[in-house]
C-alpha cells in the first residue's frame, strides 16, 4: 500500500485511517451492545435460542478486534506515528481488547442462562436486582457507541456514573445472599455471584475504555489500571 | 535522548531497549510471582498480615507494568519500529497488561482472606483443592519469569498443560459445591465460587502471555482471544 494515494498528503492518509479505525471501534462496540441486550433478556426470560445466538456470535466480536488489531499494527508499521497519533492507535489496541472483553462476559451470562434452562439462572428475590444489572449494562453499551462515535467526555462521565450504580446492585446481590432471608440451593448461590460478578466486570470494561478516550480527548496520562 | 550513543548504531541502540523491555517485563513477573506466593499462603492459612502485604503491594506492579508501558510506547516513537520488532514492543504492551491483571486476581484472592479473618476462607472439604490450585498458580507464576527470561516454548507449553490442570480443579470445585454432601453455607459457596474463579483467571491470562511469547518465536500471529 503506497503512503500517499493521488494528490492525498500522508498526512491526510493517515487521517483517514485513523477515522477507519475508529468506525471499525465503534463497529465492534455496536457488536457488543446487541451482544449485551440479547444476554440479559436471555438470562432474565430464560430465552434459550437467544442465549445460542449470542454464544454462537462472539466469535464475530473476536474477528472483528483482531481485524482492527491488524489495521492498527499495519498503521503503525507504514505511518509510524508519534505523540498524540501514536497514543491514538495504541489506545485503540487497548480499547479493542476491552471490548473483546465485554464480549466474553455477555457470552458468559448467555452461557448461564442455557445451563440452566429451562430453570431461570436466580431466584425470584434477585430478578429485579438483576434486571436492573441488565438494563444498567445495556445502557453503558449504547453510550459507549456514542461515546466511541462522537468522544463527547460527558458521555465518559455518564458511563462511570451508571458503572457506580452497577457496582452498588454488585454488593447488594452478596448482602442478599449473605442475608438471613436467602432461601437458594447452593446452586443458586454459585449462579448469583457468578452473574453478578460477569455483570460488574463488564461494566468495568466499559469505564476502562471511557478512560482512555477522555485521556485522549484532555492528553492525561493512561493509568495503568485504566 | 539521542538515536544514537557512541559508536553504536541505532539497531544496536533498539536491540539495548528491547533487552530493557524484557528485563523488565521478568521483575514485573517476578513481583508478581510473589504476590502469588503469599496470597495463596495467605488464603490457605488464614494468614491476615501476610493478605494485607499482598494488598498493599499490588500497586507497585500497577506502576511497573505503567513504566514498561511507556518505555515501550517512547520506543514506539523514537525508533519506529516495522514487522517483527514492531510486534515485540506491541506485545510487550499486552504482556504487561496480562501481568497487570494477574496482579489484581492475586490482590482478590488475599482480600478474600482478609474479609475472612480469623476464619479460613473455605471449609475443611474443599482446602486439599484450593491447596492445589494455589500451588499450580504459583508454578505457573514462576515458569512464566523463565518464559519471559530465556523464551523457551517448551516452558510455554507447560504453563499451558498446568493451567489445563487448573482448570479441572477449578471444575471441581463446582462439582463440590453443587454434590449433595456440601454443607457450607451460603457465604462458604459464595467463597469458593470467587476464589475459585480468581485462580483460574490467574492461570488463564499466564496462558495469554505465553501464547504471545510462542507467538513471538514462531512467526505465527496473536489470536485475537490470546
């Protein structure tokens, strides 16, 4: 692939393909939050057809992340970018393997949901609390589209908001199964900390890759843990 | 800093940094080996001073893993690095974002039995395999420092076979769970599912690194699940 393409500067090659790397980001986020949607309503209506679909999709998000992993090694061989067009195409390495992530967890809480169809995976006494996990997660997805769409950094501090109400329903699912009213089998419990855990560690992925697109957007430092 | 030093020659200079980035990517192992050592000490003997050191400590390699982090993207920057060298410095990067998070799974186990303090943090019937999970965590901690030191792949293909063992372990402590003579409470199944979970997660993301470092030697490229 040449670096310059008609009267285009490398300049503006190089731009054009860090606008391709971001639709392919905002792509992959978009497989995510379908992911996401069908994996709760599977969990929460026990939909065994659609936890299968989402299982059998991941896979999708997958090739999808290590395409955009080779678009950005490839950038990074033929621009060899620095400063800030460096941390961008280093970031988006980041971001997709945050994404890859979230997928994996919305697999797993699809994958609870066959095993124990057609058994609902919790209790009567957690389904709200799960709902809400549900709804909160789906809703981080969505605005972490726009988030990747527009890097509108209010849209980052919306996402850490809901991720702090995710976390909050986290520990309210050990005080009820730790409560004096919890009636579960031990299945139950092992599927309630399990759906729990996949549920706050997604939202987790989320505010990691809200991070770093604030970072980019106000030129802060990437934490480690970020 | 200059491109040059002396006499050497800028691949000499790059062979240096990459030199530097290995060795550092062995401490980071090796803080992380530690880390391991005493958690899982910790959790099996209930011992609550040794939990608080492994938790005070996680941020030293938090800040290790940001340091290699930026000297691998200043290298990125500064020598420009294409095809196979490019691939290094970026699996670097993945590298010491895996020992990131080993680090933490480390820093979980030892919260778990600092939470449950003066209790142990499983009942007797489940100690033997939680003893044998932290020891096979613990081997596959230390092949991953020789992985790392000399990139060896036979070492990478036994990290793979003890975490194969990890995961049978990991199984099986379900099996328990779920079997009709467990006895434990909700907590104690509450307990076990998260530890059991943090060491296979410990395991899992040393199998990542070592299939980048296989990766590495042997030309093939990172699948995106690696």
């Amino acid at each position: 692939m040449p670096v310059t393409k008609g009267s285009h500067t490398m300049r503006e090659v190089f731009q054009q393909e860090l606008r391709e790397v971001q639709e392919r980001l905002v792509e992959i986020a978009d497989l995510v939050a379908l992911s996401i949607e069908h994996a709760t309503r599977a969990f929460n209506e026990s939909n065994v057809a659609l936890a299968e679909t989402v299982i059998a999709d991941d896979h999708k998000i997958d090739a999808a992340a290590q395409q955009l992993d080779e678009l950005a090694i490839n950038i990074l061989a033929r621009q060899q970018p620095v400063a800030r067009d460096l941390r961008i195409v280093v970031s988006a390495l980041r971001i997709s393997a945050s994404l890859e992530r979230m997928g994996d967890m919305s697999e797993h809480i699809a994958q609870l949901a066959r095993y124990r169809f057609p058994d609902k995976v919790v209790p009567k006494s957690l389904r709200p609390t799960f709902a809400s996990m549900g709804e909160l997660d789906v809703e981080i997805a969505r605005k972490l589209v726009d988030l990747l769409r527009t890097e509108d950094v209010q849209i980052a501090e919306d996402i850490r908001n809901e991720d702090d109400k995710v976390d909050a329903l986290h520990l309210s699912v050990f005080d009820k199964v730790l409560g004096a009213t919890w009636k579960g089998e031990a299945i139950d419990t092992v599927d309630a900390t399990l759906a729990s855990r996949y549920h706050e560690r997604f939202a987790d992925h989320a505010v990691s890759i809200a991070k770093k697109v604030q970072y980019l957007a106000t030129g802060d430092w990437i934490p480690a843990d970020a």
